[in-house]
C-alpha cells in the first residue's frame, strides 16, 4: 500500500489527491497544510472585499475520504531526500513530526511579492496591505469599514463622505488582482488611485488599445490610474502618503498588488533544482529527484507557443499539474504540456479575457504579429 504525501492544499494539492485516489484505490494519502481550515477560493477575495460574497463562503473542504490524513495547522520543514521523511512542524505545539512518504508532491504555492519601497509600517498593519488569504482579505475589509473612525471625522465630514468620498486608497499593481481590488474599494466608498510600473493596465495580457477600454471604464468610476510611475516609499504609521517620484499622493491605506513569487525554501533546501521562475520538472511534473513531483504557483512550466520556460500562477494550471502529478505518482501515467496563460476577470463592469501571447511578448519572443479587432455577441 503505497504512502504519498502532499505538502499544500490549494488547487494543486487538492487536484492531486483526488488523482491520486482515481488511479490508486487504497494508496494512503497525507496532506500537510499550514491553515487551519482547508480550501479556499482565492480568486473570490476581492469580490468578498467588495461584498458581493461572503468571505466565510469562499472556504470549502475536500470530500470525506478515511484514506486520507489531513495535518491541517502543520508546516513542512525539511524534506530528507535519502531516507524518504518530511519533517513538519505542529504550529499549534510546536512538536515536530516525521512523516515517511513513497512520493511526494510540492504544492507549496506562492508568496506575496513587495517590490523594494521604503515602508515605516510592517506589512498587515496600520493601513499596509497584501492580498494572500482569507485573513488578509479579512483585516483589509475591517480597516476599510473602520477609515471613518481612524481618522477621527467631524459629523460634517461624515455627512460629506456619503456623498462624495473623501477617504482614499492606494492600490500598487495595475494586474487582475489590483483592479479587482481597486473596484472592490471603490464600492466601499473610497477614493482608489492605481499605479502601475509599466505602461498599462493588464500589461501581461492586453495590448495598449485593448487595455483602454478596461483603462476607460475604471475612469468612468472615477478610479485614477497613473502608468509607468514607481512607488519609492510608503510614509506614516499609520500610513498617510505615498511617494511616487516627486509627487506624494495622500491616502489612508495602501494594499500591494505586486504579483507574487514562488515559494521555494524546503525544495532548495532538498535539492531539488530550480529554474528561473520556478521549481524544474519534466512532463510527468517530477523533479529531478525521483519519486518527488512538484505542481501549481511554485513550479516552473513551458510556454505552449514557443515551448520556452513561463510561469503560469493560475488555478486552471496548477489543477491540471495536480492531476498530471497524482496519476504519476499513483502508478498511473500522464503529462502537462505546458501553458497559454489564459485568465478571465471581471473589472467593474468590464468582462476581460486573454489567452496566450499579447504583441509585446510575441515580439519579445522573436514572433512578427498582425492584430486585427472584430465586434460579435457573446453568451
């Protein structure tokens, strides 16, 4: 009866279980998660953020399985390659505990990626935020419901900002998670500033003409966004401005939407080898030490248009790399081609979705492109 240990219960993780079980019916299964609740939708927070669900919705647990061991509150440590043994950490007692595996699946995830800004304020704290979970979603929604008192508003003032808002947040990273959680702060009644290092909104995914229409809407909500500008410093505790430049923009919040990286530190630690992006595997999603796979936000894969090394930190791909490495390491037999970086998003009252290449990156990929534009209905 074969033991396969998974560290990480997003969508790769929880993909590969159940792969796991459809090609082997009495394989012992034990997942190693640091939360203390299982699963959890994480391209629902900004829409919890703005309200349109509720945030304690957006948990969910794996299907009921006595095969399955689930060490939720536990953190991998150290994978000893040699001997075949995860050592975790019990976070609620501190113990540490030796698992024994026959394969083992990384599903580690990513981290939140703080560009180098001068900031007075730990992360989390005193109006500075990162988008990663529930429970940071959770402090941005109460610091958000909260400005008014914060900032000690006469009753006058009060009244003024049920009509026109005059509390104010900075969004840093003009990606789908930034302009969703722009939108969902403007629905708060705050005043939202966007800014972005390069020239446009969406700039992995839409061309500049495209990105305009997105760019246009967010103007007519009165949501500002000011391209190819940099933060330097985040000043005050709590926060009161940013600088950008020479220009400081006042605000009473700030969340960092930077994008994020991949979480490497017990792979590296292992041996395991790792790319420019990512952690290194073949097809089957397994690392270069045998009978260890590794899928979703920490993996590096290819590019389906040019077959090159990408990153691809989305659901979609982690829960295809989590079926490919649970049959794989079950006994069963599949492979992972690689990615087209697709992604949908609802920006407002703008539907976006791109799939594959936009100009800029197909020219950087040595493509020429003819780009041509079409009107249709869609359903």
């Amino acid at each position: 009866m074969s033991k396969i240990l998974i560290i990480g219960l997003g969508s790769g993780g929880f993909a590969a279980s159940l792969a796991i079980r459809r090609t082997d019916q009495e394989a012992l299964i034990t997942i190693v998660e640091k939360r203390t609740y299982e699963m959890f939708s994480p391209c629902g927070l900004p829409f919890a953020i703005e309200g349109i669900v509720n945030i304690d919705n957006l948990k969910f647990s794996l299907p009921e399985d006595r095969q399955v061991t689930k060490l939720l509150g536990h953190e991998a440590r150290t994978i000893d390659v040699a001997k075949k043994v995860l050592i975790a950490k019990n976070l609620k007692t501190e113990e540490m505990i030796s698992i024994p595996y026959d394969s083992l699946i990384i599903a580690s995830g990513a981290k939140p990626y703080v560009p180098p800004i001068k900031i007075q304020e730990n992360i989390g704290g005193n109006g500075v935020f990162v988008l990663h979970d529930i429970e940071s979603a959770q402090k941005i929604i109460d610091y958000a419901k909260n400005i008014k008192e914060q900032l000690k508003l006469s009753e006058e003032q009060l009244k003024l900002s049920e009509e026109k808002p005059i509390k104010r947040a900075v969004v840093v990273g003009a990606g789908p998670i930034g302009l969703e959680i722009a939108v969902a702060l403007h629905e708060k009644k705050l005043y939202v500033t966007v800014i972005e290092m390069l020239s446009n909104s969406l700039p992995r995914a839409l061309d500049r003409d495209m990105a305009k229409l997105v760019e246009k809407s967010l103007e007519n909500d009165n949501i500002k966004l000011l391209t190819n500008k940099s933060v330097n410093s985040i000043n005050g505790k709590p926060v009161e401005s940013v600088s950008v430049g020479d220009e400081v923009i006042k605000t009473d919040m700030v969340v960092l939407a930077s994008g994020v990286k991949a979480d490497l530190d017990i792979a590296i630690n292992a041996g395991i080898h790792v790319g420019k992006w990512g952690i290194k595997t073949n097809a089957s999603m397994e690392t270069n030490i045998k009978d260890i796979y590794a899928v979703g936000d920490c993996v590096e894969t290819v590019s389906l248009i040019d077959h090159r090394p990408t990153m691809m930190q989305l659901s979609s791909a982690a829960f295809r790399q989590g079926m490919v490495a649970g049959t794989n390491a079950a006994g069963g037999y599949d492979t992972y081609e690689g990615a087209l970086s697709t992604f949908t998003s609802i920006i407002g009252k703008v539907e976006v979705a791109a799939t594959g290449f936009n100009e800029f990156f197909a020219k950087s990929a040595g493509f020429e492109t003819i780009s041509g534009k079409a009107q249709g209905k869609n359903k």
